[in-house]
C-alpha cells in the first residue's frame, strides 16, 4: 500500500499531520518497553490534539451559509445568511 501525501490546500490538513505523527509514534513504541499506561497517557494528551486540530480544521472550511433560522437586526431586517467577512466564534 502507497502512503498518500496531503497538501496544504486540503481540508483537514493540520488534523492530517498529526494523525500521522501519532501513527509514527505508535509504531516506534510497539518495538520499545513502554507501558501501557504510558501510551495511554501519549494518546489522551496528543488525541486530544488530534481532536481539537479536526474541530478547528472543520470550522475553517465551513463557508459561509445559511443560518439554522433566520435573525432579526437592530434595523428590523431579517437576516438569512451569514456574511463572508464575519468571524464566527
């Protein structure tokens, strides 16, 4: 099996690098004496980070789109769809 290489213009990119690091990681581990408790440890601190780079990795390439319901303005405008320029938080 050919490893695949991801590009920096690919969504998921930084959740992408680090899943490999994780992968390298384990690999090197099982032909060393770590414990069990120790990978535990590697996988609950740097997954975490896999999760949060995921997390934000799916925010960036979210566009801009409709809203789940419609909101009203201060000017009394109905408002349908989120402008590109705003930041979401």
């Amino acid at each position: 099996m050919e490893a695949q290489v991801a590009t920096i213009d690919q969504p998921f990119h930084s959740a992408y690098e680090k899943f490999m690091e994780i992968t390298s990681h384990l690999s090197a581990e099982m032909s060393c004496d770590k414990t069990p408790r120790a990978i535990e440890a590697y996988l609950e601190t740097d997954g975490r980070e896999l999760l949060r780079r995921r997390r934000q990795d799916h925010l960036e390439n979210q566009g801009p789109g409709r809203l789940a319901e419609a909101v009203c303005g201060s000017d009394g405008v109905g408002r349908s769809h989120q402008r590109e320029h705003m930041e979401t938080g």
